[in-house]
C-alpha cells in the first residue's frame, strides 16, 4: 500500500523497554491487533502492523469523517458506522442532539474489547449509550440486507485500507449496497485513502460513486502519523426520487455546531476547506461541478 517508504514510532523509554511498552497484543480470528505506547504519539492502535490512529492525532481525521457529512444534513437522525470499533467516530456522531440511533458495525469483538480496556480514547459508556446498537458481522453482507434497505441518513465506512478482511468495502457492489441503504437526502462518507500515493484507486472510487449516485466528492484532512500526513474522504449524497438528477455537494455544511467548544479541528471553515483541492486532484477526478446548480 505505501511502496518506496516506512514510518516507525520510537517507543516510550525507547527499545530496551519494548516489554513495558507494549499495552495489548493479540491475534483475533481476523487479524493481529497491537496498542502500545509511544514517546511522542501517545498511545498506538495498530492492525496486522498497519498504524491505525495514535492518541496524539486522530482527532484530526474522525472529527472530519464524522462531521462533514453530519453537518451537510440538516437532519441526521439514523446512522450506521462501518467499523470505527476503536469508538472515536461513535464519540463524534453522538455529539448531535439531531441523532436517535447509531449501529456500529464491526466485525471483530477484538477491536472493541482493546478499544475499551486498552487503548481507552473514549469512555467505554459511550459504547453503552442506548442510542447505540453493536452488531458484530461483515459489514459488506450487513448492508446488502433488504431489511436495512432505505434506513440510514448517514453511512460512515471507518474502514481499514483494502486488504485482508475489508477488501470488499471497497468494491463497486459495497457502494451499490450503500446507495439502497441510505434513504433519500442521505450521505455517505468512506475512508478515502492518500492522494499521492493510492491516487488510482481514487479515481475508481469517485467515479463509481458517480455512477451509482450521479455526484461525489473528494475531501481531505491533515492526520501527520499516517503516510505523506494526509488522507481524504469520498463523499456522495443520495437525492430523492423526485430530484435524482441535483448533484448536491457536501462543501458546505447545511447546520453548525452547538458543541464547538469540545473539537479539536473541525469548524465550519475547516468544512468548506476540506473540499479545496489541488489542481492535478480537481483535473484528474473532474468533479462536474463547473456551469452546473449544486445545492
């Protein structure tokens, strides 16, 4: 996924200390899953030794997964998170007073249980919150349920990088199954890779979710433990059947925050300047958006 590169994290107290440094470490039926504490990033969560998020800056991407989309519906009141298991999206989602119910799927009880006994960036209440659902399946089959077709506002896919057991998250079918679990107005917003590095892969994805939704968008944020210290997001909104054809963009959030005071690094200024992009980005992706309405 990153060729040509490595990023390393000094351990607290450094080499000779790796026994104390090492928090949790365990091999699920999935994948291998590691927190351990570092001397500069905090704690560390890391899957099959890819670095998942450090204490010291996740804030800087799960406050943008979580509130771009949220703050570009005016009414957000059912929501199903694709992962997230580490509770730092669920944290964000339940912020909004506007939202009654969230299902978190995610497909290894592993990831919760050192979220919340090891890794510890939430309080482990928040995954008792009677708005929230817990539901341990594949999320891929979890969403092609006609059961929870036309349910959702907002599907948020935390997912991990396309290897191994989240491969098919980011496979054309999985967006298909999104669109048809989403209700009219919804959005949904997925992990959306490095654009210096996976910009291939980019591509495919915004232009299969123009297929499939007729607009989306390419967002990013700055996240300095993760590679190059970027990482972006693909956004699309479903329209309603009488309106199919508005390409409604994600750039401007439709409600502000109430709870301002308790982020990091979303505002809505921080909003809209997610969704500037480079001029190679704007060219290669052609966003469709020049001469045309965009609500």
């Amino acid at each position: 996924m990153w060729p040509g590169q490595r990023f390393s994290l000094a351990l607290e107290g450094g080499p000779e200390n790796m026994e104390n440094s090492i928090i949790f470490h365990e091999q699920s039926e999935y994948q291998e899953i590691l927190v351990f504490q570092s001397a500069q990033y905090g704690k560390v969560f890391a899957i099959d030794g890819i670095l998942q998020l450090t204490e010291r800056d996740a804030f800087t991407f799960h406050e943008m997964m979580s509130h771009l989309p949220l703050f570009s519906h005016r009414n957000p009141e059912h929501v199903l998170i694709v992962g997230g298991g580490d509770g730092i999206v669920l944290q964000e989602v339940l912020r909004h007073k506007e939202v009654k119910k969230v299902i978190l799927v995610e497909i290894d009880p592993l990831v919760i249980h050192a979220s919340k006994n090891y890794l510890k960036l939430v309080p482990a209440e928040l995954y008792d919150d009677p708005r929230v659902e817990i539901i341990h399946a594949d999320a891929a089959e979890y969403v092609q349920d006609p059961m929870n077709h036309n349910m959702f506002d907002i599907i948020l896919a935390d997912t991990l990088d396309p290897l191994g057991p989240a491969e098919s998250l980011f496979e054309p079918e999985f967006y298909e199954f999104m669109h048809a679990a989403l209700r009219s107005n919804g959005i949904v917003c997925t992990q959306g890779e490095n654009m210096f590095i996976h910009f291939d892969l980019i591509r495919d994805l915004i232009a299969c979710c123009k297929d499939i939704f007729g607009h989306a968008e390419y967002a990013t944020t700055s996240v300095p433990s993760y590679p190059c210290g970027q990482i972006g997001f693909i956004l699309a909104h479903k329209g309603s059947s009488s309106d199919k054809n508005v390409k409604r963009s994600c750039s401007k959030p439709v409600r502000r925050p109430t709870f301002q005071n308790d982020l990091k690094w979303y505002n809505p200024q921080m909003h809209q300047a997610a969704f500037v992009l480079p001029q190679y980005v704007k060219v290669e992706l052609d966003d469709g958006l020049a001469g045309e309405d965009v609500y």
